[in-house]
C-alpha cells in the first residue's frame, strides 16, 4: 500500500471523529442525521479505499449498496421483529426508514467518487500543494 492509501486511512478517522462528534454533541434532530448518513458514507469509501485495491466506482456502488441494504432493514423494521437489544448493533441497523437517508447516502457516495476522480485521479493534490507552499514561500520570503 503506497502513500495513497494511507491517506485513506486518515481520512477515515478524520471522519470517524466527526461522526463520533456528529453524534454525541449535535442534537439537532433533523439534519443530524441526515449529514451523519452523508459522511458515513463517504467515511466507509474511505476505508474501501485503503482496504481493497479496486476502482472507486466499484467501491462506492458496494458501499451504497450497503447502506441501501441497511436501510431496506429499517424499513421491514427488521431489529423489532428479531427483537435487537444490542445497541451496537442497533446503531448499525438502524431503527426508522427514511428517504433523506437514500438521498444522503447517494450525494455522499457521489460526492466521494467526484473528489477521487477529480483530485486523487488526476493528481491536483500534489499540483495544489506545490501551488500553495510555491505562493507561501514567495509572499513570505526575505527577499
């Protein structure tokens, strides 16, 4: 796994941390959730993408898949009729079917898929840093 990757992985827990954030403090009641389901989304791409060497089409349609599956749980009202108790569990299956979740989970997975494809992929990261410390350097110099 090169550097790459590794970004991933911070990335993940970057996002992790916001979730964790998202949710023990913001108690807003309905774009918490809502934005919680937006960066789960693009949270889990992220470790997809430093889990398994695939194409980041077929890492965010697995991932919202997943959530799509999850969700299609809530709405059977899945952890009731099995009687869940676990709230682990509960917190990953979810209790209440919503349509702003797909909605979210969807612009998260394209949003994700559009930030690889257009900074990972065609390598504006590097471009854009050595745009940034050139500019920095030169506003800042002695010279």
């Amino acid at each position: 796994m090169g550097n790459r990757s590794i970004r991933y992985l911070y990335f993940f827990f970057l996002f992790l941390i916001g979730e964790i954030f998202i949710t023990t403090v913001w108690k807003e009641t309905w774009l918490r959730p809502v934005f919680g389901d937006f960066l789960v989304v693009i949270m889990l791409y992220c470790l997809g993408r430093f889990l398994f060497l695939a194409s980041q089409i077929l890492i965010g349609s697995g991932v919202l898949g997943l959530a799509y599956l999850l969700e299609t749980l809530q709405y059977f009202k899945v952890s009731t009729r099995f009687t869940i108790d676990n709230p682990i569990i509960l917190l990953a299956v979810g209790t209440l079917f919503d349509w702003w979740d797909i909605l979210a989970y969807t612009f998260g997975i394209a949003v994700a898929v559009l930030f690889h494809t257009i900074f990972v992929r065609k390598k504006l990261f590097s471009y854009f840093s050595t745009f940034c410390k050139s500019r920095i350097l030169n506003r800042y110099s002695l010279w």
